[in-house]
C-alpha cells in the first residue's frame, strides 16, 4: 500500500496491530457500499478508484506483514530498519547453510524440515509478539522485531522450496 494511504483511515478502524478480522471486513463492506455510485453522488470512476482504495486497505490490514509495515510507515515515515542482531544474524545464516547442505546432498528428511518449522514458527511468533508489544511505545524496538520477522519468514519460505522438491 502506497505510503501516503492510511490503511486504517480508509476503513475507518482504530489503529492497532492486533485487530478483528470480522470488525475489517464489516468496514471494507460499508465503506464499499457507501462509495457505490447507486448510493453516492460520485461517479463510477470515482466508485472504481475508492474501490480499489477500500479493498487494498483491507488486504493491507488482513495480512499481519503488511499491517505491521504500514504501522511502522504511520509512526515513523523516515526511519530505518536497523541491522539484526549479531547473534541473530549468525543463527540464520547457520541455519541456512544447513538448509542448502541437506538440500545438495538430498538428505532433507521429513522429520528435520518438520523440527526446524516448528523452531521457526515459534521464533516467528516472539517476533510478532514483541512487534504488537512495541509499535506504539518503542519504535526501534518494533523495527527491530520486524526486522527479524522478516528473516525468519525467508528462512521459512527456503523451507517450502524444499519441500517442493522430488
């Protein structure tokens, strides 16, 4: 979502990282059926550029990614991510390296990808827990969780390529 829409102003919902589902799409649907050019004033043009305004709000705000960024470009347009942490950093790159060995050498087994998604689920829920604990009070905190949120979402994707193999 472009930087200058507020994703929770076009829907008219409260500005918060948690949020309803339910409560998102009973606004995207009023906030459609109000901009209908049958109901409103305005033209269809109109009606089909606030459409598409609505229904990219919503996606925005139904996927937590992308929630959290436009959290981050609400609260703090200009600032920037800061590198991970080194330890961190240094676990993920292990990680991967393990990841392409046993994918060189044909010798991802079930049983390890399943072990190591879980490691990563759980890793990729602190990161998210502590982004929601942190967006509003501390926003380097927060860019920090992001930051590693995102690694790990990669380091799960590299996982599913796996899985796709023969």
């Amino acid at each position: 979502m472009a930087a200058s829409i507020d994703p929770f102003l076009v829907l008219g919902v409260e500005r918060h990282f948690s949020i309803d589902g339910n409560q998102v799409r009973l606004a995207q649907v009023r906030a459609l059926r109000e901009s209908h050019p049958d109901v409103c004033c305005g033209s269809v043009a109109n009606a089909v550029e606030v459409s598409a305004r609505v229904n990219q709000a919503a996606q925005t705000l139904f996927n937590d990614a992308a929630r959290a960024d436009a959290l981050l470009g609400l609260v703090d347009p200009l600032g920037r991510d800061p590198p991970p942490e080194s330890g961190f950093l240094l676990w993920t790159i292990e990680l991967r390296e393990q990841i392409d060995e046993k994918r060189a050498a044909s010798s991802l087994d079930h049983e390890w990808v399943t072990a190591i998604k879980n490691e990563l689920s759980a890793k990729r829920q602190g990161a998210v827990d502590q982004f929601s604990n942190a967006w509003s009070s501390d926003v380097m905190a927060a860019r920090r969780a992001r930051v590693s949120w995102r690694y790990i979402d990669r380091m799960i994707e590299a996982l599913r390529e796996c899985e796709d193999l023969p």
